[in-house]
C-alpha cells in the first residue's frame, strides 16, 4: 500500500485541533517530537513519538478517537478508543 500524504496532513490536523487551546498540554512534560495519548478504561498515558503520525495504521486509529471522542481531553491529550493491550500490541509493530 502507498504513503499517502493526505492521510499525514489529516493526522496532524486531528493532533492539533486536540491540543489547540488547552494550556495544560505544555505542562505535561511531552519531550520534544513526541506526543500524549490516552488509552483504555483506566486512560493509561502513553507518549508516543510523532512519527506515528505517518503510519496508516496510527492514522486509521487517530480518525476513530476523532469519531469516537472528539477532540477534547481534560489533560491535554488525544483519547485512543481501544484496550491498553491492542495499543501496546500495534505501538511495538510500529517500532
């Protein structure tokens, strides 16, 4: 399958839109090309680096948490509309 550079350039809106207008996202101590997401029944942090963004797969699980929860997160971060053990699990095939 392609790289499609659209899918990237919607990844990053999605980030951004989660993350515009909460002040408490610069205090989460995020390293630099890196990003908070939240996972599970528990909202588990995770910090994932912000190369994801290019991967289809991330892409594909970015657009559901839009779907899903929308933007908004109390801590600053993106929800992730799946169990701990399926990030886990995707997270190190992205690696």
């Amino acid at each position: 399958m392609g790289f499609r550079f659209s899918g990237v350039v919607q990844a990053k809106k999605v980030l951004r839109r989660s993350l515009s207008g909460s002040q408490q996202a610069s205090s989460l101590n995020v390293p630099k090309g890196y990003f908070a997401v939240y996972v599970g029944e528990s909202q588990k942090r995770f910090v994932v680096p912000i190369s994801y963004l290019n991967q289809p797969v991330f892409q594909a699980l970015l657009c559901q948490a839009e779907e899903e929860f929308g933007f908004h997160h109390p801590n600053g971060g993106l929800t992730i509309p799946c169990t701990e053990d399926k990030f886990n699990e995707l997270t190190s095939q992205l690696n």
